[in-house]
C-alpha cells in the first residue's frame, strides 16, 4: 500500500517545505518525513493539498495526462449569471489557449471556516458562489476563467482531487490514508468515494 496526505492548506501557506522566508510552509504542519506536495496550490488559494511517500503515485496524481478531476469552491465578484456559468462549462478562451469544458454550476454559499484575513468585502457589489471542475493544472486557471467572464474570484477552495475531499478537515490539519495504486482506475479517479481514513492532526 502506498500512503497519501490529505492536508487542508490555509490562506498565505506556500505549497512547499522549503522556508525562504517568514511565510508558513508545509513544514510548518507536516512532520511526517518523505512526503511530498502532489501538485501545487497557489498561496492565496485553500483546501485540498495531496501529498505521498510514493514518486509513481505523485506522478499519477499531478500529472495532467491522467486528467484527475479537481474541483473548487469559487467566491466571485458580483451575483454570477447562466450566460458566465455556460461559458465556463463550453470552454474559455485565455492567453495560453481554450480551455477544456468544465463542470460548473452556481451554489449556496458553503458552511465553512472564515479566512483570516477575511476577502475584502464591498457594499455596492454582491458576491455569489459556484462550484467548478476542471482536469487541466493551467497556472492560476481558475482564477483567470471566472475573470473572462466578468466575475472576478474573491475567495478560491480547493474541495476535491479525484475521489478526496476536504470532508472532515479544518485548516491546518492533515488525515493520512492507505491506497492501492491498482485500484485507482479512470473510473475510480472520476468520482468514487475514499476510504481507510486513519489519523487526524492540526498545527500545534
């Protein structure tokens, strides 16, 4: 068996333990030894980080020929309208090409911890929503999608990689679980649930 971290990335935490200055890194969290960031997740952004011990599996998880779906939670600016939401699903056009058709959808604001520092909040513009799923790791992707739109992200959390979720874990803390590289089947990675959760940590 191989073994995953599942680590929910505050605000402001570089993906990443090396320390090049007084920003926090995985270090400042993770102790286990021989683990390593499968993929990135910008500094600005939250949520889901997956680490592992095993260099095949990193390579499985962040690689974008194994298209592993990723889902967000995107706070934009402005009350986000089907015409944006359908341009994102078709595709958008940014300065390094089209992007693939994503899953998106407006939702209710989620039940979720406060970031601190809080979003700046201004009182003439509202705020919405939505969910979003893409299978490509462009830089800052996300971001970029909802600003040709016209709804600019205020707030972005990374809920979901492949069958893992956030479900269960504060900023901060990180669960470790087994899995089995044969099992992890295109249909697997599209959505199944996981299991064999084991350990739950926060920063102390």
């Amino acid at each position: 068996m191989s073994k995953i971290l599942l680590f929910n990335k505050p605000f402001d935490v570089l993906s990443q333990f090396r320390k090049t200055s007084d920003t926090d890194t995985l270090s400042d969290f993770i102790k286990e030894p021989d683990f390593y960031p499968a993929g990135r997740l910008d500094k600005d952004s939250e949520g889901l980080l997956l680490l592992t011990n095993d260099g095949e599996l990193q390579h499985q998880i962040s690689h974008p020929l194994f298209k592993m779906p990723k889902t967000y939670w995107v706070q934009v600016e402005g009350d986000i309208d089907d015409p944006a939401i359908e341009q994102l699903q078709s595709g958008i056009q940014l300065k390094d090409g089209l992007t693939k058709p994503a899953k998106a959808s407006k939702m209710a604001e989620p039940n979720i911890w406060t970031r601190e520092p809080p979003i700046r909040y201004r009182v003439s513009i509202p705020d919405s929503w939505l969910s979003l799923t893409i299978t490509e790791g462009r830089n800052r992707q996300v971001r970029r999608m909802t600003a040709a739109t016209g709804f600019p992200t205020l707030r972005l959390i990374r809920y979901q990689i492949g069958p893992w979720t956030l479900d269960g874990l504060e900023p901060g803390q990180w669960r470790m679980i087994d899995v089995d590289k044969t099992e992890l089947k295109s249909d697997q990675i599209a959505g199944k649930s996981s299991h064999h959760r084991r350990r739950s940590h926060r920063k102390r």
